[in-house]
C-alpha cells in the first residue's frame, strides 16, 4: 500500500540529524544511501550505522543489487601491464 506512494517513504526515511554529521565515520554507507535515495528507492543508515537499511519490493531490489554487484566487480578488474 504505501509502496505505491514512494514520495511518502522518502520523506518518512529522510534524516535531519545524524547521518552527516557520521560522514566520516561511514562514507561508503552513506554513499550508498545517497545513490539509492536519488533513484527515488527510500534507504537509511540502520541505528548507528554503518549497515543501510532499503525499503522496497523484492524483484526491484534484487535487480538493484545485481546491478551494484557486476558494477563492483567490473570496477575490480585489473590491467596487467
């Protein structure tokens, strides 16, 4: 139900206190969030951090993991010289 109303979980999730004043702590997790938040997919820092918390249908986020873990893996590859 809520699902279909994305902007409201944006809002409900959106942080006012804590996570950028923890940037340094978790840089990765914060850009993490920031990354998912700007495709309009609800994610928060879980507690105090560094674990991300993502809110939303299943299909959708295991096609987004899939896509975030073939890009790690191609930003892993090494040219030998």
């Amino acid at each position: 139900m809520l699902w279909s109303q994305v902007r409201l979980l944006l809002e409900a999730t959106a942080d006012r206190l804590h996570q950028q004043a923890r940037r340094a702590m978790y840089p990765v997790s914060l850009a993490l969030v920031e990354s998912l938040r700007a495709e309009s997919i609800p994610a928060m820092i879980s507690g105090a951090g560094p674990s991300v918390i993502v809110l939303g249908a299943a299909g959708e986020l295991a096609t987004r993991q899939a896509e975030e873990q073939q890009a790690a893996e191609q930003s892993r590859i090494e040219i030998a010289s």
